[in-house]
C-alpha cells in the first residue's frame, strides 16, 4: 500500500482505504468498542499499524501516567514480534499472543490457581510427584507436577483466565489496567474469553474498549475453540472494501462469492484469469476407501496434477510464483515422507509452533547447510551473531566435527541429532528443549503430544523433519489449504479433492452462491466448508485455477459456470492439449 502504485483502481481503493482508516481512529477516539471486518486482501494488518501508530502518538501521556497498558493480542509469536519491532522500548503497548496475555494477567492470583488446579479434575496433572501444590507455573505447554509446581498446558492458561474473568473484583482490576484491548485476526480467537469480553464488558458499556481486527470468513481452524463472528449492537462494524492484493478478475470472483463485503481491486496492470479443470475425462476405477470415495487413484492424481502444475508453469513468466492447495497434510505427508510427524503435531505442524521442529529448521539444519557450503555469513545469521571469527585451529576442528557428525545422525533419529547438539556445545538449544530433554532423561513416558510420550516423539527418524522442513519452506510449490491462510501468490491451483471427511466443496460450495440449499443442521458444515472456499480462492495475485478431481454434479457444474464462465471450464485431457494463440 505504499506509493509506488499508480493508475485508477489503485487511486480508488487506496482512497477508499485511507477513508475506512480514518474511520477507525474516529471510532477509536469516541471509545466505542468496534469491529474491523476486513475481507482478503484489504490491508487489515496496515490498518492495525496505523491504529498502533495513532495510539503511541496520541495516547503516551494518558496511559503511560496511570501506568495502563494497551494490549494488541494477535496469533502468533512470529506477529508479536512484527509488531514488537515497531514500539520503542518503554512503550505502554504490548502486543502478545493470548495465551502470554492471559497468563501475565492471572499469574498473581496464586491462591485462586492453587484451589483451581487442586479442586478441579479438569486440571489433573498428567504426571508427577505427590507433593502439594504450592505454586501454578506456565512454561513448556505441559501438563505435569514437580516439586509442589504443577504446571499447565497450554488450554488450562485460557481456561483459568475464563474462572478469573468470572470474578467481579478480578475484572475491575483487569480494566484498570488494560483501557483499550486490540485483537487481530479476532475471528480465531477463543471463543469462551470472547463471550466474556461481550458479557461482562461491551454488552454492559463498561471497562476496556475493544478494537477487533479480522474477517468472519476466514475463521478455518476447527480445534481451538474459535470464536467466528462477534455480534453485538455496542460494537461498531467497520467494513474494509478494498483489496490490494488480487486482480480484478479474482477480486470479481470474491464478489460474488460475497455480495455482503464487496472489494474494489487496486491492481491496474493485470485483469487476471480464473480457470476449472476437472477429471470428468476420467474413465478408470476410482477409489472406494474411507475418505477417498470417488477420488482419482494416487498415481493418476499426482500424475495429472503434476502435468497441470508444468503446463501452467510453461504459460506463464518463468518469475511468478504457483503454489498449489491440498485438501490434507495427511496426502502430502504420505507423498513427501513425513506422515509420523503429522500424527503426533496435527494443527502444531501446520502453525510452525513446535519448539523441536522450529530448532531442526531455523537452527540445526540451516547451521549444517552452512557447514557443508562454508557459508560463514550463514552460520552466523544463525547463531545471531555480527561476527564469530573461527581463527583457531582447535576452533575450526570443533565445527569440523559437527559437520562430520551431523551427517551421520542426520540418517538416525531425532535425538540422536539433539544429543550431539547438546554434547558439542556449540549450538545454543533454548531452555523449553532443555526443559523437555531433562523429560526426556528423567521420565520419558511423558506425554509431548497426541498422547505421544516426549520419548516416541524423539524416537521419529531425523528424516521426517528434514521432510516437513522442505515442505513448509516458503518456497515450497505444495501446501494443504488451511497452511496459507494470510499468505499470497502469484498463481494458484486450488485442488477439490477427496481426504478429508469435514470437506466436501463439491456438495457445499453451490450453497455459497444458493445454487444448492443447506440442508437442516449442516449450518457449521456448510460454513466451515464455504471459509475454506473463500480462503483459497483469495490467495491469488494473477490467475486461479480450480482442479477438480472428484466427480461433480450438475448443481456444482452450475455453480462454476456462473462464476468463471463455461469458456473457462476445460477437462484435463483439454487444457494439457489446448495452445494458446
């Protein structure tokens, strides 16, 4: 959104964003509390930044002198940081993911947590000692008692804040101290602290003001609990309408995916294209297993998806980016060698939040490409050093024997790896792994996750984290669906495909537009199904190309007509043969 763009959309939209943004501070100024509901695109987090910019400006006296804070909870570390890195130091905002908040904010209250983790079967420890508990400690994300400390997983902490909001003396405390709460992607935010955010505070006109940042239809995450939309008539809707990222073509797509938030494209140099391609042409036996009824065999789907992804890469600049969108990590996984690893991490390897698997990929194995290349520049970025001269001889044979090392153990497990690691001492291993290796050493039945001892979970071949770390490199052409929500691309095959039973687009995706009816009690099925439509279907800068592998009917065969045209539908055996004039 900066100044290098030029010509009529761009000028219209970004007109209109500098209008919905100062609405935002309008809004911000009378102390409502108000939504931003931002569709794909329209430059929700640079609104966000400028709200943070206007609130440090404008606000350093009134909170910094009451020693208040402002809180900007987003969703992930990797986004605190991003923000983080905006403030000055001493700045009264502090931005944080919700679990850190609500422990900061209930941390004190040791007394309340003691008798909520001692009376409450919810809180059992997994494992431990018989020692009372004296303190309620937040560290690894693991559920366990030692030494009279019983520490939580990471759901406790929300649901202990949720006992804590309960009460009335706690919630005067809590908004005293935070005047103004700011939520990004608010809509998966977890939905019993926002019911009491609404109870307790907007519903009554009373204590924070809150300021949500998000979009209603991107909520696609089923295990956390996620809120959705939040309703109430004390908070404004603030609707963004432009949508700097994708090409009039796709942004018309949106639209009518969307009549309800309709974008203007900012984009002026490229009109875009929309394709279907499906597998009607398809004459062999289909597969008849669990999960798969109807869907290609693996050979032929990969087959035939691998010459759509070629015949695409040769039609367009050799400098765009194509990623292509799979229904399932579970078909990748088993395709690509990592299917043990997704098991135990499910939606923790999809968000990059594993403490394992992020130390394997942003320290171990970058640290070992840098070896094996003498990339010295590279070992240091690694290390987050501005220099480390390796002069000495004994130095250099140290780092010489890492190398040799981790290439034997980078063929055996995990551990095998950490354990080097941790006996050259030449890598930093941060403390949450020395607290799971002490685990590890000590009571190795502990569970890691997925009900997986830390003991199995480093038993796993190295190999699979090898796989996973090629996978979820940003340049990687394959992706499952839900990993690219906020992610962008030049060109995009989005697959329609069998794997998962909680997704059928086939059968929900002509209910977005009415095509079909949703039946009685398939509400959040067909929700569910249309989010994750919309979310793919909004990744694109340039050109979408829907591949469609299973059969389809004559309701769904409408639907894409209407919205990409019937010239624009081929099947396979058409569009690999088709020439372009």
């Amino acid at each position: 959104m900066g100044g290098k763009h030029t010509g009529a959309n761009y000028d219209l939209a970004k007109a209109e964003a500098d209008k919905v943004d100062a609405q935002i501070i309008e809004t911000l100024k009378t102390g409502h509390s108000f939504r931003v509901e931002a569709g794909a695109g329209s430059g929700k987090t640079y609104s966000l930044n400028r709200v943070i910019e206007w609130i440090q400006a404008n606000k350093w006296s009134d909170y910094s002198r009451k020693k208040q804070n402002v809180v900007c909870i987003t969703y992930t570390n990797a986004a605190v940081d991003v923000i983080a890195e905006r403030l000055a130091k001493d700045s009264f905002i502090l931005p944080s993911t919700i679990h850190s908040f609500a422990w900061n904010a209930i941390k004190q209250y040791q007394s309340v947590l003691i008798d909520a983790v001692t009376t409450n079967p919810d809180f059992l420890p997994d494992e431990g000692d018989f020692n009372k508990v004296t303190e309620v400690a937040y560290t690894l994300g693991h559920r366990y008692k030692e030494n009279g400390i019983q520490y939580l997983y990471h759901d406790d902490v929300l649901k202990l804040f949720c006992l804590l909001l309960d009460n009335a003396k706690f919630r005067r405390v809590f908004a005293d101290k935070y005047p103004l709460i700011l939520i990004d992607e608010y809509q998966d935010s977890y939905k019993p602290i926002i019911d009491r955010f609404v109870d307790y505070f907007i519903a009554k006109g009373i204590g924070p003001q809150f300021g949500f940042f998000g979009d209603a239809w991107q909520t696609i995450y089923q295990s956390n609990k996620a809120c959705g939309a939040i309703e109430h008539d004390n908070i404004d809707v603030i609707k963004k309408s432009s949508n700097f990222r994708s090409s009039p073509r796709i942004v018309q797509l949106l639209n009518d995916i969307r009549p309800d938030l309709p974008q203007k494209s900012a984009i002026d140099d490229f009109e875009g294209e929309v394709f279907v391609i499906t597998c009607e042409d398809y004459t062999g036996p289909r597969r008849a297993d669990r999960n798969f009824k109807n869907e290609l065999p693996p050979e032929e789907l990969k087959s035939r998806l691998n010459k759509v992804t070629e015949k695409i890469k040769q039609e367009t600049p050799a400098d765009e980016e194509l990623k292509v969108l799979m229904i399932t990590h579970k078909v990748l996984a088993t395709q690509q060698g990592y299917e043990k690893l997704l098991d135990i991490l499910n939606d923790g390897l999809r968000d990059k939040e594993d403490p394992f698997l992020l130390f394997f990929m942003e320290t171990v194995e970058p640290i070992y490409h840098a070896l094996n290349t003498s990339d010295m520049q590279l070992l240091f970025d690694t290390l987050g050093i501005k220099r480390y001269p390796i002069t000495k001889k004994a130095e250099k044979n140290k780092w010489k024997e890492l190398q040799r090392q981790l290439d034997e153990v980078r063929k055996k497990r995990a551990i095998d790896v950490f354990e080097i690691i941790n006996r050259t001492k030449l890598i930093p291993i941060p403390p949450k792994l020395d607290g799971w290796y002490h685990l590890y050493q000590n009571t190795p039945e502990t569970i890691y996750a997925s009900n997986t001892s830390i003991e199995a979970f480093l038993n796993l071949d190295y190999a699979q984290f090898i796989a996973v770390k090629d996978f979820l490199h940003p340049e990687a052409q394959y992706s499952t669906e839900h990993g690219v929500k906020g992610e962008e691309y030049d060109n995009v095959i989005f697959v329609i495909s069998k794997g998962w039973n909680q997704y059928q687009f086939e059968t929900y995706a002509p209910m977005i537009t009415k095509k079909a009816v949703i039946p009685s009690g398939k509400q959040a099925s067909f929700e569910r199904n249309r989010n994750l439509f919309y979310v793919c279907c909004s990744r694109p800068k340039k050109r979408l190309f829907f591949f469609v592998t299973v059969p389809i009917d004559s309701v769904f065969n409408s639907f894409v007509a209407e919205l990409v045209g019937e010239q624009n539908i081929f099947f396979y055996s058409q569009y690999i043969e088709r020439s372009i004039n």
